[in-house]
C-alpha cells in the first residue's frame, strides 16, 4: 500500500479527500492514512475523526504528504514539518516546487480544476500535474494520480506557470465575460436565460474544433456595421472598452493566421 | 396547416430548414413548402428539389415568409417580393424590424444560437425570439416556432439589440479568450487539452450559479502576488494587455457588490 497524508482542509483538500476516500472503496494500493486540519470539523464529514489531527508532531508516517493550503502557506507548512527526507507535494498552480522546504523530497500534485465548495466533481476527468526532483518519486506521484484520475501529466514548474495563467483566461476570464452579458441584459430587462444555450454550444464546439474554427461573430468577419452599431449601443464605459480591445485582439489574430 | 416559406440557403436557413423538416416528421401543423435558393445545390439535400426556387416570381403561397439571408441583403430582398400585406420575418439578431419593406407584415424569428455547417445542432433547446407588428402575427409565429423549439420569448427590437451584444461577449469573446488560452499553452509546449475539463465545468457552474457565485481566480480575491507573477509571466503585449484590463473590471466589480 502506498500511505497518503493530506495537510489541509480547504475547498481542494476536501475534494482530494473525497477522491481517495471514493478509490479506496473501490480497493486501489492507496491508502489514505491521515489528514491534517486545525479544525476537525471542517473535514469530519469525509473521514473518521480518528484520522485527523491538528498536530504536526502526530502526523503519521507515509509515502507522500500532500500539502493542500494557500500559497501563501506552503513555504512555512512545508517547514513546519517535523522530519526529513520524505517526499512532500503542493497542490497550487503557481507555487515553484524551491518554494517548499528543503528537508524533504519535494514535488508538484497539481489538479488543474476549478473547485467549488458543495458542488461534486467527477474526478476522473480532473487532469493532474505532476513534478518532482527525481524520477523515482515521479513513478510514486504517478501511481497516487492515478488511483483518482485518467489524466495524468509530467509538467516542468514553467509549464505549470503557463497552464495557470491560461486557466485565468478560460476559466476566470470568460466567467467575467458572462457577468458583463448578465449586466447587459440586466439593463435592458432581458433574461440571462436566453443565452444559457449559445453558452453551452460555443463549449461544446470547443471540444471538437480548434478556437480560430471556432471563432465566429462581426468582429472575425470583420463585420463593421454591427461592431459600430454594438458600440453605439453599449454607453456604459467599462463594457464599451472591452469590447473594443477584444475586438481588435480577433481583428489582429485573424491577420496573424 | 400553417404554411412556411424560407428565403436563403446559409448556415441559419439550412438548420432552420432541417428543423422544420424534422419536426414534419412527427407531425406538426406546420408545413414547409418551399425554399428560395439562387444555387439549388446548397439545399437539396434538406428538401426535394421541387419545392427549391430561385425566382422570386414563383414563390409559393404562404402564411409566413422566413428571410434568412446576410444582414446587408435583408432590405433588399425584403423589397423584391412580389406581393404585398403577407407576414415576412428575418432570423437576425441586429437588425431592425423596420429595415424590411413595409409593403408586408413585418416581423423578427431570431434563432439565438451559433450555428457552424456541419456540426448538428438539438434545436429544440434553441431560444427563439419573435417580434411582430401586430397580435395576430405574434401568435402566429409562436405557433411556428414552437413546432421546433420549447424555447420561445417575446423580445422587442431594443431587447434584441442587448441580447445580440450580449452575445458576443459569451460567445465570440470567450470563444477568444480560449485562443489566446492555447496560445500561451503553445508557446510553453503544453497541451490545450489539459485546460479542456476546466473549460467545460466552468460552463457546467454558469447553469446553476450566477457568474457573481461561480467567479473565482487572483482577480476576485485581490491576490495581488499571484497577479504580478502572471503579469510578469506574459511578455507578450496583447496578452498582456487583455489580462491588465480583464482583471480590473473583475475588481471593480468586486467593489459594485
């Protein structure tokens, strides 16, 4: 068996909980051993009492430690750890893995998702992102990703960085975006409802098109009646502005390709 | 029978016209008895060739006329039918009602979807949104549309201005934003593909979140590390740009709440 302990009761800490806790009922060589949580009550839910502590000279022995906690706790959880020379892995997308303390292995278990707390994930699907400073302790990461998921990734720390800056434009960015069409449509007593579907469609196309086949509307068509008349409509400033910059950013990517 | 006529043979006209065709099928009381197309090819594998015209002179009979055309020719092909006082509709989403000629009954059939040729749309989960001069006309083109779709709303010509800007920003500019997403993978040498499970729940948390509940990232926590990291992370200028002003709007609107 390959013993687990999860340091940390966060929104990612649960999830991951959850995900061990769902593989071993299915019997992986995963075993879950302990959680570290300064509340208990935070975590009770997904596993036994007797399996959390709150005390880092308790903490059981095991193969990985998995420190999932803000970033800007890893460092000093990291060097809160009583022993050395074990393997010990982040969670974050844009920690480095020098930021952990020295003393022990150290690696990167990335699961590149957005988590939302009371909101199932099927974890399968979830891809994780894996580093580590030898290739030993890879197979271990690898083994432990797998017991959750069917994809699994060798990313270096600068892949890594690229990946969560690209998720702040897929995932952060365009969320952003559909708060400005709620607020659009919010002026002009339309129901957001209406846009759910187009919504939808325009990822499902995602899934089998490359994003320049994708792309459609008057600004890749270079449409400059609609683009002046949409401009014409939106008097508020902030969305005026951003819809000019996107514009010109397809406008420019269309003369790029 | 409610009898329909489609004017034009693009990527709105042929969904349209498989729609109708298809709900035929299951028998409706609406019957499409002819398509107006100037290259009868395009269409002829939707309808028989038989009811496909290219001549306004004869075109059949009917209790509504659908012109499907580009937004520039929808004026003028509104002014080159031949008779006067039927109810004649366009399927776009910006422009005017009162852009057709006046010698009919004018009215909007605005399917709100992105349609791509050769992807298959559910049209039954499609919005459209009707408008006419007139009540009779209204339930008319209720009835109509309600033969291929469950979703049907009354939007008057202001309401679809807002939807058609609102539009853009869910659809062309996310769609957008996912191409420079894969940009920035690409120049790092990392997989598009690991950001795909991102992008398809954060669309799943858009359906039962609002995109106030579902926003998360360094923008929306203030994380001003993270967003100096990712800042200085992205050389290039239009990518950089986009993130700056991206990221203040979510500030700001932060501070609306």
């Amino acid at each position: 068996m390959i013993k687990v302990v999860i340091i940390g009761s966060g929104n990612v800490a649960q999830h991951l909980i959850a995900a061990f806790q769902n593989s071993q009922k299915s019997g992986t060589e995963i075993e879950l051993v302990q959680v570290y949580s300064r509340h208990a009550r935070s975590v009770s839910h997904l596993i036994d009492l007797e399996k959390i502590t709150a005390d880092f000279s308790t903490l059981a022995e095991a193969d990985v430690y998995i420190i999932s906690v803000t970033d800007d706790a890893i460092a000093e959880v990291s060097s809160s750890l009583l022993f050395k020379n074990r393997l010990v892995v982040h969670t974050s997308g844009s920690v480095s893995l020098n930021a952990m303390n020295e003393n022990n292995r150290r690696g990167v278990f990335y699961p590149l998702q957005t988590f939302t707390k009371n909101k199932a994930v099927d974890f399968k699907t979830i891809p994780i992102c894996l580093e580590s400073e030898n290739g030993t302790d890879y197979q271990l990461l690898d083994r432990v990703a797998k017991s959750i998921t069917e994809k699994v990734f060798a990313i270096n720390s600068q892949q890594r960085k690229a990946l969560h800056v690209a998720a702040v434009f897929v995932n952060n960015f365009t969320n952003h975006l559909y708060q400005l069409g709620q607020e659009i449509c919010r002026e002009n007593q339309v129901s957001f409802e209406i846009l759910k579907p187009l919504i939808a469609e325009t990822v499902q196309k995602i899934m089998v098109l490359s994003p320049q086949e994708a792309q459609t509307g008057p600004a890749s068509r270079n449409d400059t009646a609609t683009i002046e008349a949409h401009e014409a409509f939106l008097a508020e400033g902030n969305h005026l502005n951003i819809y000019k910059i996107l514009t010109q950013s397809i406008q420019e990517n269309g003369k790029k390709l």
